[in-house]
C-alpha cells in the first residue's frame, strides 16, 4: 500500500518538486507528512516515510492539473468559488491516486492537505463545506480512498495544541477559533514560536513530530480527529478500495 499526499508548503506536507509523484529523497517530508505517518504506522506495523512509501505531489503541479480538469456533469449542483478549490483540488489528487496505484500495482491512500483559513477569511465557506468539497471530490473520481486533512484555521493550530508549555494535549478546542491572519492579533504562527522559544522552522517542527514529542494520537482537537478518524478509517478497510459509492465515506463522520 502506498499513501499520496499533498499540502502547501514545506512547513506542513514538505518539499517536492517535479511533475510526477516522489518519494525517497527527492520527497523532503514536513512535520503533517509525519503526522500521517504516525497514524499510518500505527496502523499497519511499519514507516511508510522510511520505507519510501509515501509520495508527494507538489501544491504547484496539483493546481496545474485542477485547473484543467473539465466542470463536473452534475445537474442542479452550483459550487461557490471558495469551496470549487477544495473541490477539484481533491478530483485532480483522486486521478493521480488511480494513475499511481495502476503504475505501481498497490492500492493508494489519498492525503489533501489544505488550510481552512489562511490570511484572507473573508468570504471563505465554513470548515464543514470546505470538508464535504473534498469528500465530493473524490467521490466524483470514484476515489474510496480520499482523506481530507483541514487543519482549523491552519497546521500551526495542531502542532501548538502539543506544544504548549502549559496543559500540552488539553483544552485545545479554542485555539480552532484563533484568526488564521498572521498579521493578524497573536497570530497562531506567534504563538507557536513563543512555545518552542525559536522560529519554527520546517526542519525544527518535522524533527518534534518525527521524535515523538507532537503525538497524533494525542490530539483532540475537532478538525484533527475528523481527519484521524478517517485515515484510521480507510487504512483498516479491507484491500484498502472500493466503489465510487464508498467513497462517500468521509462525508459519514
């Protein structure tokens, strides 16, 4: 079994370049790479990062591939812009899934990593639209096994619920309602820099989650349980597949 990802950035998914999915070395994996990691070993009994069986594929690449896909034949069903993103970003990662599982003979977990909020809130939909996009559209792809990773405003969120110096792992439910701004008031990125008491680098925070010191299975936090329960979900499901039906499954939470 192989797990594809995609994210924004190096300080979440991590680093990948080219038109095609990587792994191994050309695949610089960031601290929510391992996060998926974890929850996947946990799982099925070994590394998926180490044992160069996570893929990544570029933020850059996937949009290029989004964007030309053609709008869906689906009558009377109107997307706002905001939520048309999530949408066909998750379709063009469910085609990709399919092309990688023919090319290499495994079944795929698809991973879309996207921020719920980022510094532009204004006119965003609701957490709850922005995951149910990205469930409609792998289903749309016929992908059973598409997994939406939305962090509540961003991955800082996660990552500062572990590493808080006070009551790490409690009462993280509020940082969820936190401005996704960074130039806003005690912005999230702030407040994670504050906890680790040096700029929270990709390396720095991929080492804590590596080491064992941000624990997945330890968040409790609404939109990381969601995602945690859906990974969990689709690893323990038999060969790992199924119908374009199934794939509504993320809706189902």
């Amino acid at each position: 079994m192989l797990i594809l990802v995609s994210g924004e950035g190096p300080t979440d998914m991590g680093r990948c370049t080219g038109t095609e999915p990587v792994t191994g070395d050309a695949f610089e994996a960031g601290p929510i790479a391992w996060l998926v990691d974890q929850i996947a070993e946990a799982a099925e009994g070994y590394p998926f990062l180490e044992s160069a069986l996570m893929f990544c594929i570029s933020k850059a690449r996937l949009s290029e591939r989004s964007k030309a896909l053609r709008p869906p034949s689906l009558p009377g069903r109107r997307r706002d812009k905001e939520t048309a993103y999530y949408f066909r970003n998750a379709r063009a990662l469910a085609q990709m899934a399919v092309e990688l599982a023919k090319h290499s003979g495994q079944p795929v977990i698809a991973v879309l990593f996207r921020d719920a909020d980022g510094t532009q809130s204004a006119g965003r939909g609701v957490w709850r639209n922005k995951w149910d996009s990205m469930c409609h559209g792998f289903a749309y792809e016929g992908c059973a096994t598409g997994v939406p990773m939305i962090p509540n405003p961003k991955s800082e969120a996660w990552l500062l619920c572990a590493l808080k110096p006070v009551q790490p792992y409690q009462h993280c439910d509020h940082i969820e309602q936190a401005s996704g701004n960074d130039a806003g008031l005690e912005p999230l990125k702030a407040q994670l820099e504050a906890a680790l008491g040096e700029p929270p680098t990709a390396a720095r925070l991929a080492a804590l989650v590596r080491d064992g010191r941000v624990d997945a299975a330890r968040i409790e936090m609404p939109s990381f349980v969601e995602f945690r329960h859906r990974l969990q979900t689709v690893l323990a499901a038999p060969g790992k597949s199924g119908d374009a039906k199934s794939a509504h499954g993320c809706l189902d939470q």
